[in-house]
C-alpha cells in the first residue's frame, strides 16, 4: 500500500475519496489495520478508556501516547499516525511544541489538539516548526466535565454558528486535517464545506470528508458497550481482517454510517 501524507489526504477531500481511519495501540493492530485499508490510524487518548479502564481520558500522559506511538509505528514504516496530545499537554504554545516534538521523534506524522479559536497561536507555532497539526472539535472528551458528561454537541444554532467558526479559525492557524466528534449530521456537513482542509467524523454523519472509530469499538469490546454511532463489524464478518475490510468498504461506498448511527 503506498505511504500516505498530508498531500494524499488533502487530494482525496478534493477528489471527493472517503478517508478511514481507526485507533490502534500497538503493532500488531495497526499492521493489521494498514494492510486491510486504512489511512490513517490515530494513537488516541482513548487508550485512557480502552486500555487504561479510566473513565475518562485526563489520566493519560505524553509519555503514555510516545510509548503507544513507538508501538504503532513499529507496525509499519508507511502508516499515516497522528498521535493525539494529552489533557493540559498544550495550554501553553511552548509548552505544546516540546511535547509535540517527544511525539513526532517517537514516530507520528502529525499531532492532535482538542479545541477551537484559542489553540490558534499554539496550531501557528507548531505548524512553524515543522508539526503537523490535526484540530478536535464538538464532544472533545479532555472537556468532558465542562460539558457535563459525553454529550452531543452543536444542537443549538450559536453553538453550531461558533464550531464552524473554531473549524475556520484551526485550517487560518495551519491545521491541515480536524476531527469532528458527535455532533448533528447537518452540522457535520457544514463544517465539512466551510473549510478546505479533511474533516474525518465520528458521530457526526456520513457527509463528513471520512470516518474515524475507536478499534474497540468497532469489534464490540468496548466495556460491554457500543455507542450509538459506532457498529460492531465483527459480528457480521467474524474476523478481524474482513471486518476492517468491510469498515473501509463501507465508509468509502457511504453505507457507513447509516441513520442508526447518526445525531439529527
Ligand atoms: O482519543 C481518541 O480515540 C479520539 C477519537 C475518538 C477521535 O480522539
């Protein structure tokens, strides 16, 4: 499979070709994830939740994301990783670059940052030195107890009217990819064309330029429960690689999400 970049990702939003992604923690899944279609795999904070059994994703360090990073990238010298930066790892523009910079050298392509508008000096600096940077928005889970719980977001047309302006201001800043995280699909679809830069979705429809999944989500291991926008592609495959074959297939041919998995 040939090496992916920013610029293939970049080419397919133009193209109109669906981007899929998953999460992986390790060699072995992220190997597996590369040769059966995947373009990028993100070493989420998740692993707080999936691996960790925290209840939220605030325990994680940069040195928990580094060593899953190294791990990841072990698996394939040709995957596409983005390594996500860790609750408080990037209040401060200085603060972000060195912790981002322990990221890249354990191997990501590119960093993710949970928020809008007020990480633009940050997003600008990193940007400066070299780091790809890929913005979160909507239910971005380091806020969880600002939000009150994991909750959609963006139901009410000024909160809508603000994440369209976040998405313009991170792609202004130099971000070149955001994820967009349960919020209703016709939002979804706003963000997705007010900006030029990929927006890969989870939650949030299938009018997004691709779709992301927590990997234990996606074979039904996630602690006995599997969110609304999510599908078990497991049980419908019964093994590993069809199913993330059929999760790729998918995406690509828009039957995946369907409206079961979708916030109207
Ligand atoms: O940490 C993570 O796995 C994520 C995805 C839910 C997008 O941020």
């Amino acid at each position: 499979m040939a090496k992916i970049s920013v610029s293939t990702l970049a080419k397919m939003k133009r193209e109109g070709t669906k981007i899929t992604a998953l999460t992986a923690y390790d060699a072995s899944f992220a190997k597996l994830f590369h040769d059966n279609g995947v373009d990028v795999i993100l070493v989420g904070d998740s692993l707080g939740m999936v691996l960790q059994g925290g209840e939220d994703t605030l325990a994680v360090t940069t040195d928990d994301i580094a060593y899953h990073t190294r791990c990841v990238r072990a698996g394939s010298k040709e995957l596409f990783v983005i390594a996500d930066m860790p609750f408080m790892s990037y209040s401060e523009p200085q603060s972000a670059c060195q912790n981002a910079a322990t990221l890249m050298r354990s191997g990501a392509n590119m960093v993710k940052l949970e928020g809008g508008e007020w990480l633009y000096d940050s997003i600008a600096l990193l940007t400066q030195q070299g780091i790809p940077v890929c913005g979160h928005l909507g239910l971005t889970p380091q806020s969880v107890h600002v939000f009150g719980g994991f909750k959609i977001q963006g139901r009410e047309e000024a909160q809508a009217q603000k994440m369209i302006a976040d998405a313009q201001a991170l792609e202004r800043a130099g971000a070149q990819m955001i994820v967009i995280e349960c919020v209703p699909s016709a939002l979804a679809k706003r963000i997705t064309d007010a900006v030029a830069i990929p927006v890969i979705g989870i939650g949030a429809g299938k009018e997004t330029d691709g779709q992301i999944l927590v990997m234990h989500d996606l074979v039904g291991i996630s602690a006995g429960y599997i969110p609304k926008f999510s599908k078990n592609f497991l049980l419908e495959t019964g093994n590993m690689p069809e199913a993330v074959k059929k999760f790729c297939a998918d995406v690509q041919s828009g039957e995946f999400p369907g409206p079961d998995h979708e916030f109207n």
